[in-house]
C-alpha cells in the first residue's frame, strides 16, 4: 500500500530532470510539469543577411550579444514593433552569427506561460557557470487580470538574487509597454493615484536596456526582401513578373512586412518546384 501511494505521489509530483547537457546542442526549449530542458537540435531560423529594413536594430542586437558571449556586460533587450518585421528572427540569426563567430552561446527559449517557473529555470543555469546563455521569450505581453509580470520584474531587476551573470533575456512584443494601451489608460482614469498605477505597469519595460523599435517596412523594402529570398534559394523569377504578383500579394493580406514576403516567396518556390 505504501509502494502504490508512493508512485502515486511520483505521478502527480514528479521530480525536476537533471540539468541537460549543455554541450550537446546550441539550443534548448524550456518545459514545466517537470521542469527540463529539452535540446533543439534543428534551429528554425533565417540566416542574418536576409533580413532587410532593419538595419539598426541588427546591428545593435548583434553587437549586445557578441559582447555577452566574450564574458563583457550587455543588456536585457526588449524588441517591439509592428508584426511580421523579424523581431524573434533577429534574435535566432544574432545567435547563429555569434556562433558563427566561434563563440559558444546557448540560447534557452521561454514561452509566455511558463514565466512562473522563471525562477526555478534560471536556478538550473546559474549552476551552469561556465556556459553563457541567451534566454528568449517570444511574443511577450501581458493582459489586465496577467499577474506574470511582476515575476519577470524581479528577476530582470530588483530581486535578491537579480539575473545569473552569465544569462541576458531577450523578448520580443508588439506592444512597446508590453500591456495595452486601453488598459493603461484605464488604469490612469480609474485610479486614486493614476501616475503610481501607471508606473507600476509599465516598469517592467523599464527594466529592458535595449529597446529596439520595429516598423512598417515600404514597397521598396519589400521587394528587396522577396528579391533577396529568390536569390538565397536560387528560384528564377524576372523582375517585372515578381514585382507585379508581389505587390498584388501584399495587397490581399492587407500589410507588407518580412513574414508576407516570405510567404509569398514560399508560394513561389511552390509554383516553380524548387525546395526551400
């Protein structure tokens, strides 16, 4: 009876894995319920050159995190902007290239949902001191009722413990204060004090050092990204064919950015028979 109550505990509560080993991928993929980390050993990713338009923002990122990787101070980076424009792309190809660079770098995706158990994951790469690593949350943003921020507040900054030396956080959002402009506003209007509300909503883009802006791109720049996709993947396609069909492309989706342009790119690779 023992035995079968025991196994039943083991079932509801399992134990943590044991820490990965860390030298047998670049990358890994955080998971809850148990904790571990998995090993990524296929990165989907677009190389580093074929992200046109945002210039600036590249070359900012890549300097942040080659500096992390030689062991130098960096910041935390918030990427925010207009959706489609290579936000989480930028951040997969900034560690390729740094890789590429013969700098070892981990990088440890985080989704959403589980930054709960920030906490315990950052417990398991502090023990790991003589790796570096880059931890990534895509898609980062918070609700009215989402109480998840104030735990990433204070690991980023303010906490006993802070951030382990030899991790930096990455997280991409479309929303520049990570929540919803209404939702501040509502918080300005409805409360006693509405400059202390605010502050506490919006502090913990504060505590970002890097804020990287990504905009709307133009038809120029969006043909540069289709023409640099056709030639990386050697798909033949004359300049007037693939302006007309690309701008009739954007038109239906109703936006340009990186992302319908690689969709369109897909769709022409498609018709033409070549493999991406």
């Amino acid at each position: 009876m023992l035995t079968r109550i025991a196994e039943a505990l083991e079932r509801l509560a399992p134990a943590p894995a044991a820490a990965p080993d860390f030298d047998t991928a670049h990358a890994f993929v955080w998971h809850t319920s148990p904790d571990h980390l998995a090993p990524v050993a296929r990165v989907n990713r677009v190389d580093l050159p074929l992200l046109v338009g945002i210039d600036r923002a590249r070359d900012t990122l890549l300097a942040n995190t080659l500096q992390f990787a030689q062991g130098l101070p960096a910041n935390n980076a918030l990427l925010w902007g207009a959706r489609g424009m290579g936000k989480s792309s930028l951040v997969k190809a900034a560690h390729a290239e740094v890789l590429a660079q013969d700098h070892p770098l981990k990088l440890v995706e985080l989704s959403r949902e589980d930054l709960p158990s920030i906490t315990r994951l950052l417990a398991h790469l502090r023990e790991a001191a003589d790796h570096r690593f880059l931890l990534f949350c895509d898609d980062l943003s918070f609700s009215h009722d989402d109480q998840h921020y104030k735990a990433l507040k204070a690991v980023l900054d303010g906490g006993v413990e802070g951030r382990p030396d030899n991790v930096v956080f990455y997280a991409t959002s479309n929303r520049r204060h990570l929540m919803p402009r209404d939702m501040i506003e509502n918080e300005r209007s409805t409360a006693i004090n509405p400059s202390e509300a605010v502050e506490e909503k919006v502090s913990l883009s504060d505590r970002f050092g890097l804020w990287l802006g990504f905009h709307p791109c133009d038809q120029d720049q969006f043909l540069a990204m289709i023409r640099g996709y056709s030639e990386a993947f050697g798909i033949t396609v004359d300049d007037q064919t693939l302006r007309a069909e690309a701008i009739e492309w954007a038109a239906t989706r109703g936006a340009r950015s990186g992302r319908v342009a690689w969709q369109y790119v897909t769709d022409l690779a498609g018709r033409k028979g070549v493999r991406l």
